[in-house]
C-alpha cells in the first residue's frame, strides 16, 4: 500500500504491539505517519519493536504491561495525559491462546487468564482510552477478536472471550456513536504469525491439516489482518462502526454443512 500519511501526527495505542498482528498494525500505521503507544508483556520485543518502527521517523513510546491489570492501565493513562500524548487511535490485539481441553479438564486458572487478557484487557483499554476519545470527541479502536468467537471450537475460554469481545465493540459502538468515536472488531482466521509458523517448524501445528480447512488454501498474514485494521481506523471507515470484519481466508463461509 503506498504512504499517503492518513495518521500523520496522531498517536496511536496498540496493545500487544510487540509481535504477530499488533506489530503489522504498528507498522501500518507507522508507515502512515502515526506516532505509536505499544503495550505488551514482552519487554525484549518491545524493545526490538522500538527500534524497528522509529527507522520510519515516528515517536514510539513503550510500555511494558500486563493488560489484564487495571491498575497498572490507570497508571499508564495517567502519564501519557500529563505528557501530553492523547490517544487518538487504538488496536486491541494483546491476547493468548489456550491449550485444548474438555469442559472437565480446562484448568480453572487457565479459563480465567485467557478471560482476564483476551476480554477484561480490552474492557479496561475501554474504559480508560475509549472514553477519554469520547470526552473529546473524535477517536476509532478496532478490538482483534477471532473466528472462533463465530462457531463452536475445542476453546473453551478463548471462543467465548472473543464472542464477548465483539459483544462489547457492538455495545459500546451504540454508546460511542454520538460522540465521535467509532469501534470495531476484526475477526482474523489462521494467520500466519512467527508464533504459528514456529509451532509449524516444530512439528507442534499441521499446517497441511488446517489449510485443509481453509477454502483460498493458504493463510493469511499478519500484514493483511493490518490492512482491515487500518482501514476500520481510517476516515474511509467514517460510517462503520459496531461491525466485525472477517478476515479468514473463507474459512467461516466454507465452515457450514459440508458434503
Ligand atoms: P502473538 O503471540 O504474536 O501476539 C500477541 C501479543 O500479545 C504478544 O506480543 C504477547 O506478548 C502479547 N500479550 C500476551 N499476553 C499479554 C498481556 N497479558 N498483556 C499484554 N500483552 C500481552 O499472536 P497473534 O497471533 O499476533 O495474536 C494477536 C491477536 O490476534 C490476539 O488477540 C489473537 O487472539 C488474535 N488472533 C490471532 C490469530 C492467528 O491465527 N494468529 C487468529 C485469530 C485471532
């Protein structure tokens, strides 16, 4: 896509902005100008991602947060206001996955993580950067949630965090829309991210065994998640909000009654 500079000179916070999609998004948004918030657990990849994205000549500031933890969020809200850094655009993409388990072997503490980062860690991104957006009037945030929010799957935590998730982006759209800001959810399918494509390498995931799945037969990658991303934060979005775009290679539309 060509640098048109649609962010220049706004900020934008990215959670799990380290790796995998919240990194392409970063670089997105980078690469159009947009001075970057990234906020992960991963403190060495958020030091490799500093120093990646400042080659493009936009300011990075990194936090190293758990986003599961409101407090230290508060803190985090508190000194970028006083630093002057005001938010303007925000991808939600900190989350994890989950080992496959029955409803009687899922660990409870297991359920309850995934929860606490995939759900409660957007909900108090919310709470905190969606409403300054709204006492301002202006702002977009796009939520990453999953396809798996969509059918039933093994993932017992994770499925359901994510319906929740987009839940959440239609419910607080409703309540955002007279205010200027605008939320959405991206729903990616298998995307090919170092994490995967390492699992893959380690004989751990069947790359051959998923695409089988996947009507286009490949996956998609982390660039091409951005791109929706970037296009829902846009002004070419300026009507959209409250809706879930799938990115997935087909495999929702191809996961119905087959014969
Ligand atoms: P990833 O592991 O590369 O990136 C996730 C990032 O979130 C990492 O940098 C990780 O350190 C960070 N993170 C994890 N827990 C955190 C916490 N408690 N606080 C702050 N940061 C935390 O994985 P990814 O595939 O790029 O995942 C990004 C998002 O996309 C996730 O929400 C995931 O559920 C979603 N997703 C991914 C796929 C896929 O196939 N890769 C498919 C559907 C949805």
């Amino acid at each position: 896509m060509a640098e048109t500079h649609a962010f220049e000179g706004r900020w934008s916070l990215i959670t799990g902005g380290a790796s995998g999609i919240g990194l392409a998004c970063a670089q997105a948004l980078a690469q159009e100008g947009s001075a970057l918030v990234l906020l992960d657990v991963d403190a060495a990849g958020l030091a490799a991602a500093r120093s990646r994205l400042s080659s493009l000549g936009v300011a990075v500031e990194t936090r190293e947060v758990d986003v599961s933890d409101a407090a230290a969020l508060e803190g985090i809200a508190a000194d970028l206001d006083a630093r002057g850094v005001r938010v303007e655009h925000m991808v939600l993409a900190a989350g994890v996955l989950q080992p496959m388990h029955g409803i009687d072997t899922l660990d409870l503490a297991v359920h309850d993580r995934v929860w606490r980062i995939n759900y409660h860690g957007s909900y108090h991104c919310c709470r905190l950067w969606g409403e300054r957006m709204r006492v301002v009037g202006r702002g977009a945030i796009v939520t990453v949630s999953s396809v798996t929010a969509q059918r039933a799957t093994p993932l017992l935590a994770y499925g359901p965090a994510k319906a929740a998730l987009e839940n959440l982006t239609a419910s607080l759209s409703v309540a955002y829309a007279p205010h200027g800001v605008r939320i959405n959810a991206v729903a990616p399918g298998f995307t090919l991210t170092q994490a995967l494509q390492d699992k893959i390498d380690a004989g751990l995931r069947d790359a051959d065994a998923i695409l089988s799945q996947v009507p286009m037969g490949r996956f998609a990658t982390p660039q091409e998640i951005a791109a929706s991303v970037r296009f829902l934060l846009s002004d070419q979005a300026a009507a959209v909000t409250g809706t879930t775009l799938v990115v997935d290679c087909g495999w929702l539309a191809g996961s119905g009654w087959q014969t």
